[in-house]
C-alpha cells in the first residue's frame, strides 16, 4: 500500500530472478508459472490465481482465473486447469498428474481435484477465509498429496496488489 508497494514488488522480482535459476523441473520452477499466469488474471482485471498441470515434469495444462471473462463463478483456475488436463490426456483421472497452484484451493475446487484424483497438488498462499482446509482435508482424494508454501509470500502479494489496486479505483 502506498509508497511500500513499489518496494515490495522490486523485491518479488529479485526473487524471481532467483527462481528463474533453478532446475527447470523443480517444484519452485512450476509455481513460477503459476504465478505468471495469476500474473495475466491480473493483468486482465480477475483476481490473480494461476494454476499448471505437470506429468512427467511436462505442463500438459496452465490456466488463471477467468470469472469475469467468462461471466461464470465457477470458472476458477483450477477447474480450468483440469478440464484442460483431462482434454489433453484423453482422461478424466489425474493420477499421475501435479497440480501447482497459486493459492490454497476453495470447496468447489478441492471437490473437483478429488474427482480428478490428482496425486500430488503444491499451493503457494494458504486462504484463511475460504480455502479448504478450513472445512476438511478430506476434501481431497485420500491418495492425493498436498505440499505448501512455494513462493506463498509472492503469491499473496499478488492478491493483496489486486485488492489494493481495486480499492483504489
Ligand atoms: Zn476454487
């Protein structure tokens, strides 16, 4: 918010930077593109979420929040993400897929993730309001593995950017 905004966004860019280098297979490398693509939402004027689909190390799927665009609530990244990964595998299970997403999934997501069966999801931000921890972990596919806090710190500034920006207009 005001003058500490253009500080706090060279820092994220720093760290940026940082990620840039390391292995393109990393965990920390495909949040990065999740984050990019929360970056365009933003660009776009939707609330900055970003998600990518991995199978083996390959992004088979990217996708950001398109609810304004598509005039439709539901349309989260991560319900465009799967959607998408399922069309390019031919199938609707993604076993043996990794989800990365920038911010911890809501209900609706986290139902649809379960019948995905994703097997492995990572979630930068953690959503103390709605995210779906706050309702059960069992949300999820008893298989599914869930890891969180890559670049958790960028991801929420990227909300809170979005927010600020939208107070202010
Ligand atoms: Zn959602």
């Amino acid at each position: 918010m005001g003058s500490g905004g253009q500080a706090d966004n060279a820092d994220s860019e720093n760290k940026q930077n940082t990620l840039m280098s390391l292995s393109v297979y990393s965990p920390e490398r495909f949040m990065l593109e999740a984050y990019k693509q929360a970056q365009l939402a933003f660009e776009k004027g939707e609330i900055p979420i970003g998600a990518v689909v991995v199978a083996n190390n390959r992004i088979i799927a990217r996708a950001h929040n398109q609810v304004e665009l598509l005039n439709d609530a539901t349309a989260h990244a991560e319900m465009l993400a799967i959607t998408a990964a399922a069309e390019y595998l031919g199938n609707k299970y993604l076993k043996d897929c990794t989800m990365y997403v920038t911010l911890e999934p809501c209900v609706m997501c986290a139902g649809a993730l379960h019948w995905a069966q994703i097997g492995t999801i990572y979630y930068g931000a953690s959503d103390l309001k709605r995210g779906f921890t706050m309702i059960s972990n069992n949300l999820l596919h008893p298989k599914t593995k869930v890891n969180t806090g890559i670049m958790a710190e960028e991801c929420q500034a990227l909300l809170e950017g979005f927010f600020t920006k939208l107070r202010n207009e």
